[in-house]
C-alpha cells in the first residue's frame, strides 16, 4: 500500500473518531446535567464538587478510548461499509461497558451507591467508579483484539466471555473486602469508601483496574479458537487467572520492597495517607502496564 493511500486512510479515520467523540461528548454531557440537580455546570464551577469532575473526565475519556482503540482498527477501503460496521461495533462496545458498569454497581459493590456519593461530593466514590469504567474498556478492547469477532457466533463467545471474567471482578473485590475485614476488626470495606477516605479509594482503584489490565494482557496473548464456545471460556479462564495471579503478587512484593517498615494498611485504611496509597497505585498500575507491554504483540 502506497504512502498516500496510508495517509488517507489515516485521515479518514482521525475524522471518524473526531465525530463520533463529538457526539459521545454531547451525550455525556446531557446525561450528566439530568443525573445532577442544578447541573453540570454549576456542580462543577459553583458547587466545587471535585467527585463530580471526576466521574466526568473518566466518562469522556473511556469512551473516547474505545472509540479511537476500534476505528485504529479499521481500514476504511470501502467507506460506506466501515463506517456502518464501525458504527455496530462503536454502539456494542458502549452496551458491554454499560453491563459492565451495572455488574459493577449491583454485585460487585452493592452496597456502595456510587453515583449518589459523588454528588455528595465523595472523590473516593468517583475514582471507584473510574477505575471500574477504565477497566471495563480495557475488557472490551481486549475482547475485541482477541477475537476480532465479525459473526454471531463470534459475538456470542464474545458476550460469554465478558459476563465470565466479570466473575473475576467479583471476587478480588470480595477479597479486597475481606482483606480489610481482617486489618480492621471486621469493618465493612464498602462502608468505608462512604466516609470519603481517598486513599482508600485511590488503593481499590488502582487494584481494580491492574486486575482490569492483567486480562487485557492475557487475552492479547492467548489464542482464538473460532466457534469454539467452551474452550474459548475455559481458555480465557486460564489465561486471566494465571495473569491476575502473577500481576497481583509481584505488585504485593514489590510494595513491600518500596516500603519496608511501613504498615500500609494502617496508613491507608485508618490514616487516609494518600502519599502511601499513591505508591501503591504507582507499583501495581505499573505491572500492568509491564504485562501489556510484554504480551501485546
């Protein structure tokens, strides 16, 4: 291929995005002037409701990540059908970011009303809800990168296999709570995140999406069996479980080697030390990223 067919097929699809972006952002932008009271604008510049800003920039910014992430992966040499099938697969993968999301709000965390605690202006609910919309994206993208599906069968493994590794989602947030259960006589992890402490919701965050990321890693790796519903669930299985496995033990250790005689639950859990919780994201956000890096060919 040319150079300048290259350039215009790169040009083709920057203008696509950009579209597509404006209307996702004006969509955003209504649906967040109906969730709140007084408005967007007037929580964001009058309120200072710092949650709400939050919530916002995460919106725009996962779904502008899926919108560039899947039209990069067009070719636009028959515009008309591209454009058609990139608007089936623009609209699909907002749908499974919505079911990942309500996954997230009626199972995961069920007794943690997100969206109502950012209006009360609660940044450790905003950066829970980030990270779970990140998170979910990366789901997406890597669902899509493994199988590049284009069939209905395809789309039903597809659908299968985000509801399945949901499951995952599940319990390392159960073992999360747990966790803090045992380093904080019994309390309620979830009860927590209500009272605003922000390094807490900086560390579930950060251990949400480095799970998010190391599944992104493994289905970029693993290999894409067509038609074969089973196997390809058993596979995705495997294959995030021996990744999430793997990502959330070298960031344990390597948290103890950053910080030795530090009592990290205490700090973050009891003290709100945003400095402490901050370290930790640093690390396990960074094997993840090392993950992808790795296995993404």
């Amino acid at each position: 291929m040319t150079y300048n067919a290259l350039l215009q097929q790169a040009l083709i699809a920057l203008t696509v995005t950009f579209l597509i972006t404006f209307i996702v952002i004006l969509f955003l932008r209504y649906r967040a002037n109906q969730k709140s009271e007084i408005g967007l604008v007037k929580e964001l510049s009058q309120k200072d409701n710092f949650a709400v800003g939050i919530s916002y920039a995460a919106r725009i910014f996962t779904l502008t990540l899926i919108v560039g992430y899947l039209i990069r992966h067009l070719n636009f040499t028959d515009i008309q059908a591209d454009l058609i099938y990139a608007g089936i697969l623009i609209s699909l993968a907002i749908c499974f970011s919505y079911a990942g999301k309500q996954i997230h709000n009626k199972w995961v965390l069920s007794r943690f009303n997100e969206e109502q605690e950012i209006l009360k202006r609660n940044v450790s609910a905003a950066l829970v809800e980030s990270s779970a919309l990140l998170g979910n994206a990366l789901i997406i993208l890597g669902l899509y990168k493994w199988s590049h599906t284009q069939s209905v069968d395809g789309l039903i493994i597809v659908s299968l296999t985000f509801a399945v590794i949901q499951l995952f989602l599940f319990l390392h947030s159960r073992w999360q709570e747990y966790l803090f259960a045992k380093a904080n006589q019994g309390s309620s992890l979830q009860e927590y995140l209500s009272f605003d402490n922000t390094a807490l919701g900086l560390k579930y965050s950060s251990q949400t999406l480095s799970v998010c990321m190391a599944i992104y890693a493994a289905l970029s790796f693993m290999p894409y069996l067509a038609g074969a519903i089973v196997d390809n669930i058993l596979t995705a299985l495997f294959y995030s479980a021996v990744f999430i496995l793997f990502q959330q033990m070298s960031s344990a250790l390597f948290t103890r080697l950053a910080l030795p005689k530090v009592d990290t639950e205490s700090e973050i859990d009891q003290q709100d030390n945003i400095g402490v919780a901050s370290i930790e994201l640093a690390i396990y956000l960074a094997i993840g990223l090392v993950l992808i890096a790795i296995f993404n060919p």
